[in-house]
C-alpha cells in the first residue's frame, strides 16, 4: 500500500483530530461522547437543577 492509498483510507475515516472520545455503557445502551473537562461539582449543581451535561456552559473538551 503506498503513501497515496493510505492517504485515501484515512479520509474514509476522517473525524475531529483536537478531542477524543470516551465510551459509555447501560445495560441497554452504548455509545461514545467527547471527553470533556469540568468542574463536577459545578455540574452536578446544574444537573440538579434540571440541566443535562449537552447545555452545561463549563465546559472545555479534552
């Protein structure tokens, strides 16, 4: 395989290169999301009011 073909290959599977992601499972459910830092605290005070980690503004990725 040269240089050429293995350019093509990784285009295929092109994603984001500045985050990486963290897998997740339920006894239903798996999936991946972005690794994010954050203060848990923080969150956990948003998320008892209601909020979801998708609208937590504290947020920086990994």
């Amino acid at each position: 395989m040269n240089n050429n073909h293995l350019q093509i290959f990784k285009s295929l599977f092109k994603g984001r290169e500045d985050v990486f992601a963290l897998r997740w499972a339920k006894a239903d459910k798996s999936g991946y999301m972005p690794a994010y830092k954050l203060d848990w605290k923080a969150y956990a005070k948003h998320k008892a009011n209601g909020g979801t980690l998708k609208d937590f503004p504290d947020k920086t990725f990994l």
